[in-house]
C-alpha cells in the first residue's frame, strides 16, 4: 500500500442501488451509519426496475421521496442521486422538489441529472422513453432550466422557450438554501456533448465504472471544453463511481463478492475491492489521475460491516474523515 500519493484528502462518499431491493428503512440504517463512520455522502441511484432477472422485492423507492425523508432524519451527511433520469421528471417539478429537499436538509443536497437509459424501467412503469437524441436534447434543456430557475433573482421572473419545454414567466420559486444552487453532477463518457455541457453547468463531472485510463481521457475532454467556454476547469470537482468489494482477508473478499453475485477476481479488475490496501491502491491510481471525490457502490445494504471496515482501515489513508459522533 502506497499512500504518497494521498498530497490532498479524497472524498468518500456511499452510493447505493436501491432498486436491486430495499426499503425505507434500509437505506436510513445505511445512511445512519455512513455518517456516524465519516463518510462525506450518502447517494442512491434513481432507478425503478431491478436490474436483473428477479422481482426485486419489496420494489422500488423513489428517490427524491427519500432523500427528503432522509433529509430529516440524518443530521450532517451530503445527500443525492447519482443520477436522476430527465425522463422521469418535468424541470420545473424537479427544481421545486430539490430546492425544498435542500431546506429540509438545512442544505445538504446535489443533484446528478443525466439523460436516461433503462429502456425496461420506462416501460414497466408508463414512463416515455424517446430515441437518445432526443434524451440528450431534453437533459440539455433540463440543465438549462433548472440553473436558471435557481439561479434568477428573487423578485424576478424566468422563461425559457426551448424545443421541448417552454417556460412563461415564472416566479422560479422557492430558492434552495444553498446559494448560487445545489451542486449540479454531470456525468458520462460522452465524447461531445457531456463534455460542453459539463464545461457549462456541472460543480462535478463522474465518470461510473470505467479504468483510471478512461477517466483521465475523460477529465481532459471536459478541461478542453472548460477552455473554450472561458471557465477555470479547477472550478469542476472531479470525481468517480466504483464498486466497493472490501474485506480483511481474501476470504471476506470472496464472502462479499459472493453475496452481490460477483467473483473476486472481477471485483478486483473493475472496482474497489480486495483488502484495504488493494483498496487504497486502486483508489490512489485514480487519484493519480486527477479523481478528488469516489463514489463507492454497496450492494449488499444489510453488510454494515463492511462500512465499518472501510471507515476503520481506508477513510484514515485518504484524509477524508469528516467527523465521526454517535447518534
């Protein structure tokens, strides 16, 4: 284990799946404990089809519905998707439901917002599901209203007439509690449009489960974008999704990996997993790279343990520990 690289601390952030199967209350003794452990944040997906070939019992949370309950029932751990679908929400709506999440929570929320991709989940549920170049000119347009209705002047009014959404005269109420808005996460390997849009909107750019090589072509592609428009790319956290697979010894490993339908040598080559330190390699590899913030995907919410592992033997490498306190 290598820890010159840790110059600067990494954030540590829990993003679960709840789709694959959880309730309410999983994902609040999960988000309990990632706070009371130090983790910076606790993120779900926004999904609501199981992804696999099982009902996935008791069916899906909303995500936005949670995070409020989450809201006041945590007390400092950041909160968020990584992402919700533009498919599944009006902007106005969404810019509402955020900015009063963002006061429930004393202004702890960030939204990541994407285009949508899960062709089942539309249509298990009733929810459109356009062609992707119209997914992408909707996220755009999406990104654009939502900013805009955050971000206009209280005591004035905000339009926009875009090819998929108009809005007239909107008063762009309520305001977020966190000034100029929440932090906007864009993400993607898109070569093209992500990188523009991000260089335009995003307080972060995420790349999920790709390689270290991959990401730094991605982050260059966004600093390259960043220049063009005239902004600093230093203004944009930079940040990456993995699984996490973490145990004391190789046959925890093997335990863990096991219980979320993997084998460890898999893990191993597209996560964080092994032993805390081949955790910490693998994290410091993505450091090397440029990655100040992970994103650390557990499948297995009834596994606090492994929390408990990663906040005792990773967290302290990584200078990431934000406070620790009992509830």
């Amino acid at each position: 284990m290598d820890v010159s690289v840790w110059s600067a601390a990494m954030d540590l952030r829990i993003f679960t799946e709840p789709q694959q199967g959880a309730t309410y209350d999983d994902l609040l003794a999960v988000a309990r404990t990632a706070e009371d452990l130090g983790f910076d944040a606790f993120f779900r997906s926004d999904h609501y089809l199981k992804m696999g070939d099982a009902s996935g019992w008791p069916g899906p949370t909303d995500a936005w519905i949670t995070l409020a309950g989450l809201a006041r029932d945590t007390e400092r751990i950041r909160l968020g998707t990584l992402v919700t679908a533009a498919t599944f929400r009006l902007p106005g709506p969404l810019a509402i439901s955020v900015a009063q999440v963002d006061a429930m929570s004393g202004g702890r929320v960030e939204l990541g917002l994407g285009t949508g991709w899960y062709d089942d989940e539309h249509t298990a549920y009733g929810i459109p599901f356009p062609p992707l170049g119209e997914r992408l000119d909707r996220h755009a347009e999406q990104l654009e209203i939502i900013h805009g209705l955050w971000t206009t002047p209280e005591g004035e009014t905000f339009s926009f007439d875009g090819r998929h959404y108009a809005v007239t005269d909107s008063p762009a109420l309520p305001k977020p509690v966190q000034r100029p808005h929440p932090p906007l996460i864009i993400g993607g390997g898109g070569a093209k449009r992500t990188p523009l849009l991000a260089a335009r909107f995003a307080d972060e750019f995420n790349l999920p489960f790709m390689g270290p090589d991959d990401v730094a072509a991605a982050y260059a592609r966004v600093d390259a974008a960043c220049e063009e428009a005239g902004r600093d790319p230093a203004e944009i956290t930079r940040s990456a999704a993995l699984v996490l697979c973490c145990g004391a010894d190789d046959t925890e490993v093997a335990r863990r990996a096991e219980a979320i339908g993997r084998q460890p040598d898999e893990v191993r080559a597209g996560g964080a997993a092994g032993t805390p330190g081949e955790v910490l390699d693998t994290l410091g590899r993505f450091a090397g790279v440029g990655c100040q913030r992970a994103y650390l995907q557990v499948l297995d919410l009834a596994d606090l343990d492994h929390l408990e592992l990663v906040a005792a033997e990773v967290l302290p490498h990584v200078g990431a520990v934000t406070g620790r306190g009992a509830r």
